[in-house]
C-alpha cells in the first residue's frame, strides 16, 4: 500500500510533489495547492479529490486546521513540526530518564542524542510506516465526535478511489472507520518516541478542542502513547502555533 502518497493527497502537498526526505530548515513547498488549512477555511477545495478529507472531518470542515505550517507541505510539513519539538525537548534536557521507557531507552549522560528521525527524514518502509500511523490517527480523531456514518463512509470510500486504485488501501481505510474508537489500539501504531509524537501532533491538528468528546479523547490517546507531559507540552505548543498562523 503507499500510505504516504494517499496521505499526502489529503493533506494537500502542494503540485503534488515529494515532500519526503526535506531537511527540516527547508521550506515546505510553494504556493500553489490549497491544502488542508485552505479546505477547511473554505479556499481550496479543489486541492481534496473527491473531498475525501472533508467529509472525514465532517462539522469541522469550517474550521481552519494547522495554518500555513500544513497549507502547502502535506506529510512533510506535519514531521518538520514534530521535528522541531522534539529538538526542542531534547535541547531542554528531558531526553534522559523522563524518556518513555515504550518507545526508546534511556540514554547514559555521556552519549550524544540521536537526531529524531521524524516522518519528513525517512523513506521507504520507514516513511510507510509512519505516515500509516498518523493516518491512522487522523481516522481515529475524525471519529471522536461520533459523526462518521454509513453514508458518510460510503462518500469517502467513493472520494479515495479518485486518489488511489489500490483496493487494499481502500478496503484498509475503511476498516479504520468501522472500529470502535479505542485509544488503546490507535496507540499501538507507534512504536518509537516519533511516530507517538507525529500522531498525538495530527491527533491535535484535527479534533476540536471545544468538544468534551474530542477533547476527553486527545487526552486519552496522549497517555496511551505514553509521551512525557514535556514533549507533549511542545507538541501543543507546536499546534497552537500553526492554527495561529491560520
């Protein structure tokens, strides 16, 4: 299956482009698509075959999600932000013991930290493997208020046969849709520090933190993929940021 082409379409990415293996100084693409800040704003609908992606977010589709920072990198543009507060978390000292012990050991004081190899600093099944978890993700938050029906199902499935003519992908998706909402499964997709960051991140991104459903959900997810309170304070902060900007 190629997760990351189909996740990037629904994002956005602008002209299509590749946007896997971009540095994280690097600009994430051009102006262009309209990506998912744009749909959701009500500019760019055009960029969503099928409109796949706003019928997922359903009530949330006026809503602006994830400002410029997602607007024209798609996949990219989601890791360079993990990316970031990651660095940031590691740069404040709390890679050490506060690391969860699920994802990565402890490091001993005199080893260097690793640079985080987030979803914009990978390929090939590494790449697949991480943008199948934030897809993951982004299905599950979509559900957390309860709104995606049969109808509504059927709609997208229609939609993503605009992107993809993989019938493993669809079927796969749609399988995604039907679960029951369960935080404890949707967590078990990450298995490191920074795919559990990349989906907490578009987790963030997509529900609305108005709705004590959606809320009560994030928060259970955030436990669940065990990240300490630190990095998940620059993951919000990270969000917050890119909706500002929106």
């Amino acid at each position: 299956m190629d997760v990351s082409n189909l996740l990037n379409q629904l994002l956005g990415a602008a002209g299509g482009q590749q946007t896997n293996g971009m540095g994280a100084g690097q600009e994430a693409g051009a102006p262009g698509g309209g990506g998912v800040s744009g749909f959701l704003s009500g500019r760019g609908g055009a960029a969503l075959a099928g409109g796949a992606m706003g019928l997922l977010l359903g009530s949330k589709k006026g809503r602006k999600m994830g400002g410029k920072a997602l607007k024209y990198g798609g996949v990219a543009a989601l890791g360079m932000m993990a990316y970031k507060a990651y660095g940031n978390w590691q740069a404040n000292g709390s890679q050490g013991a506060a690391q969860s012990p699920a994802h990565t050991p402890a490091r001993t004081p005199a080893q260097t930290p690793a640079l985080p190899q987030t979803v914009d600093r990978v390929t090939g099944p590494a790449l697949e493997q991480h943008s199948t978890a934030v897809l993951k993700a982004i299905i599950a938050a979509a559900k957390s208020d309860g709104h995606v029906d049969d109808r509504e199902r059927q709609l997208i499935e229609e939609g993503l046969r605009g992107m993809t003519s993989d019938p493993q992908l669809i079927q796969w998706v749609d399988r995604e849709l039907q679960k029951p909402l369960d935080p404890v499964e949707v967590a078990a997709a990450a298995s490191n520090v920074e795919i559990a960051s990349e989906m907490y991140l578009a987790s963030v991104l997509v529900i609305d933190d108005q709705s004590f459903m959606e809320r009560s959900y994030l928060d259970a997810l955030g436990r669940e993929l065990q990240l300490p309170p630190e990095l998940l304070a620059e993951l919000n902060t990270q969000a917050a940021a890119a909706q500002a900007n929106a």
